[in-house]
C-alpha cells in the first residue's frame, strides 16, 4: 500500500520543486517595491533609497483601498520598508527587465543607473513604470517563510492606454500578445475582480 509521507503537524509533505514548478503555470506581472532607507525621503536627507523586485503583489480591496505584497522575512529592503512605515509600488513595464533583473539581484545600490523621481509623499519611484501605487503599511501577517504587508493605498499615478507589463512565467519573463488584449466578456461572476475595467474599478 503507497503511503504518504506527513509533516510532525499531520499535513502531507510537499516537494518545493514540484511547488514552484507548478505554481509557475501562474502567470503574474512583476513589480519593484521601493522606499528610503533609514532618514532619507521628502525631508532631504541623505539615505539611499531601497527596493527589490517583487513578483507576489495582488490588489486587494476597493473599500478601503489596500493592496499586499510578500517579502521573504530575511529582506533587507522590507526591514526599511517595515521601519519606514510606507513603500511605492512599481509595476514594470515590459522594457524592463534589465530593471528587474538588478532589483532582484544582491547589488548594493540597485538604483545605480536607474532613472528615478522621489514623489510628493517622499518615496522613490522608477521614471519609467506603467504605473506607481504610493501606501502606507497597514498590517503585517505571518506567511510562513514570507510576510503577507498590506499597504492602504494613499496615492495612484494616472494610468495610461499605452506600454505593455513585463511579465513572468515558467521561471522566464513573457509579454502579451497584442492580437490577444481584447477585453473579457462581462459576466456576473467576474464582479468582485478588481482588474476588470469597468467605470466603479480604481485599477
């Protein structure tokens, strides 16, 4: 008889291969999170900013407005973000992936040669982004090797009809076909998705 291997706590024992493996069959888009480093920001210190490349970041409420991100518990750049109190998020535009690239490596200044603004709510933000999305830490909970942050949205950059994202998938970075960004059709049970475009969505 096949017996299943267990956990000490009951659960069955997952191969970690098998799991990224098959969660890369999900396709996400790839965002940077960014703040300053300890005194930098609006006041005009000197304190680099901080960030790193971040592929598990979802919308999560219209109201209030909050999103979340999923730092790994040893990342330097979340305990900035995490004493800082706020982070802006980048979404990469398809261009990018040299920008990925150095944000999700061990450089120490991973701005060297980045374009950059600070923002009126003093957060670094990448020039060339599809969009920004500026929030404060609201919570934080435990998730295992990573933490679960969700940030209350304070401010939004305009969006726009042009750019394509940079995407990742199967461990590689992918794009959209042009041809295939037809709009879905409406259908009640896509309601509650924050991503649709209807008139009442902030995204």
């Amino acid at each position: 008889m096949e017996t299943t291997t267990v956990t000490t706590d009951g659960h069955p024992v997952i191969d970690p291969k098998q799991f990224r493996t098959v969660l890369g069959q999900f396709c996400t888009g790839i965002t940077v999170i960014t703040t300053f480093g300890d005194g930098g920001g609006a006041d005009g210190n000197s304190a680099p900013p901080v960030g790193f490349a971040c592929q598990s970041f979802a919308a999560l409420s219209l109201d209030p407005p909050l999103v979340l991100f999923c730092p790994t518990k040893g990342s330097r750049s979340w305990a900035a973000i995490e004493k800082s109190g706020s982070f802006c998020v980048n979404i990469l535009a398809e261009a990018q992936q040299p920008v990925c690239a150095r944000f999700g490596s061990r450089e120490e200044d991973k701005f060297a040669g980045v374009p950059w603004h600070t923002t009126e709510l003093g957060l670094p933000a990448l020039d060339d982004a599809l969009a920004t999305i500026e929030c404060r830490v609201d919570s934080v909970v435990d998730g295992g090797d990573h933490y679960i942050v969700i940030g209350r949205v304070l401010s939004l950059s305009e969006s726009t009809e042009s750019g394509r994202p940079l995407l990742f998938y199967r461990g590689q970075y992918t794009a959209i076909e042009p041809e295939k960004t037809t709009p879905a059709p409406w259908r009640a049970d896509l309601e509650h998705f924050l991503t649709t475009t209807t008139l009442d969505t902030w995204l």
